[in-house]
C-alpha cells in the first residue's frame, strides 16, 4: 500500500487517529502519553505502511498494542529503578556523607584487592555480572556456553569470599 505524502495520509490519520488514541488511552491509562504514543503508531505508519491497505485497521492495532506494551515496560523499569535507588539511598534519597562516602571507598579497594587475587576468568565474570551483563553477554564475552556461567559466577564468588575472609580481622 503506498500512501502519498499529502491527501492520502491525512484522511487515514484523521479517520484512524480518534480510535488509536483512545485504545491507548485505555492501554496506558495517561492521555498525554496516549498521545504521544498515537502519534509513533502514525510515524510507523508513515515510514513503513502495510502491503496491504485491506489490513490497515489490523495493522495500526498491532503496531499500538506493540507501543503501548513497549512503553509499560518502559515505565515499569525506571519503577523498579527508582526502587533500587531509593533502597539504597534511603526514601530521603539525601547524598552520603563524607564519612559514607570514605567507607565506600575503602570498601571499594578491599573488593578490587580481593578481585585481583582470583583468576583472570572469575575476575571478568563477577566484574561483566555486577555491571548489569546478562548471562548470555557474559558466556558471549568469556566464551563460554551460557548454561555455564551460573556455575562459573558461582564459584568466582565462593572465591571472592575466601579471599576476602581470609584478609579480615578475626574476631574472637
């Protein structure tokens, strides 16, 4: 189906917009959203139209259950996000102080000693795992089959802790 630039385009977008909009609306539950998303199906459709024109209807639901559906999950991770940051943070979310920040940053160089104890393989693994590589970017990085990297983070960080008990203080 070829839509020309003018005439053609702007019937199907004013016959379609209303219907697009509103699926949205019930999809997303945030008209300002709704709106923006609508006009994303329209640029699609602009861009890329379907083969076939008897299928437009079909097509612009697709394509905005898919938007919409993208931009849920969207929203749900900087929920979570901002979840992790306010746990972290505190509710407050108020900066550390310079004693917190001096105790992370002793923290940080007892890790980074204890990490460059254990062998190149484990150091890479925990180091790809806890930047937020996934299992399977992490066997691709280290050449590995995937279902082996869960064995493989696993004795890296039985490692880690070995290393690291045996450098505390003892308490009796």
């Amino acid at each position: 189906m070829e839509i020309p630039e003018s005439e053609r385009f702007r019937s199907i977008f004013y016959e379609h917009y209303p219907t697009v909009r509103r699926k949205l609306i019930a999809l997303v539950r945030d008209e300002a959203a709704a709106d923006d998303l609508a006009q994303d199906v329209f640029l699609r459709l602009y861009r890329n139209p379907p083969d076939d024109p008897a299928a437009l209807g079909a097509w612009l639901h697709r394509v905005l259950t898919r938007i919409g559906y993208d931009y849920l999950d969207k929203k749900a991770r900087e929920r979570r996000l901002q979840s992790k940051q306010e746990l972290m943070y505190g509710a407050e979310a108020s900066p550390p102080s310079g004693e917190e920040v001096m105790l992370r940053k002793l923290n940080q160089e007892d890790v980074r000693e204890w990490l460059d104890e254990l062998p190149e393989r484990d150091r890479q693994a925990l180091l790809l795992r806890y930047s937020g590589y996934s299992y399977a970017e992490i066997a691709g990085e280290l050449g590995v089959r995937p279902p082996v990297v869960g064995t493989l983070l696993h004795r890296a960080t039985q490692r880690l802790k070995a290393t690291a008990s045996k450098s505390l203080p003892q308490m009796d």
